[in-house]
C-alpha cells in the first residue's frame, strides 16, 4: 500500500530493508511552557538525523521538524506543519525513497 500510493514499484521499500535490522521509536513531547526549557529543568531531542524508511510525525500548528539541504547555502529547510509530505519539493519526497 505505501509504495502504490506513492505510485513507486510493488515492494520498493521491503527491498531496502535489512533482515532483522527493524525498530520503531514512539517520541512523545508534552505540552510545556518555554520557563521549563530556560531555566534548563526540561530538555527535548536533540538536532538529529532519521535513516528509518518511515517517519510519521504528529504536531500541532507549530513546525519545528526541519530538514538539512546541504545544496542550499541557508542549509535549512523547514516544514510545513500541516503535512510534511506536502510541504517537501518533489525531489525530497521521491528521493527520500528510491
């Protein structure tokens, strides 16, 4: 179903995965005021990278996923909260895959 809706090969992600080599990660961040944060009582993830195949995210109308372009100079390009998939040129999403 995920390759089809996104009209690739029948199988094209299966076959990028390693035998055994799988993991899920459940990251919850709740609802916090920015004291928390400033007065170093709270910390949230770390700027990091996601090699999975999938990454589903779910936020609120605040944005803070952002994605590195190293061929752009500004390097940064961060996403649309209301869809991520959306908010990504093409060439992210269909690179992302193949």
């Amino acid at each position: 179903m995920f390759a089809l809706s996104l009209e690739l090969p029948k199988g094209t992600p299966v076959n990028k995965c390693i035998l055994a080599a799988s993991e899920i990660r459940l990251i919850h961040y709740p609802a916090t005021s920015i004291e928390t944060f400033e007065c170093g009582l709270r910390k949230r993830c770390w700027p990091h990278s996601d090699f999975e195949i999938v990454t589903l995210l779910f936020q609120d109308q605040v944005s803070e996923l952002e994605l590195e372009d190293r061929n752009r100079p500004e390097g940064i390009l961060r996403l649309d909260s209301q869809c991520a998939v959306k908010g990504l040129p093409e060439q992210y999403v269909k690179g992302a895959i193949t």
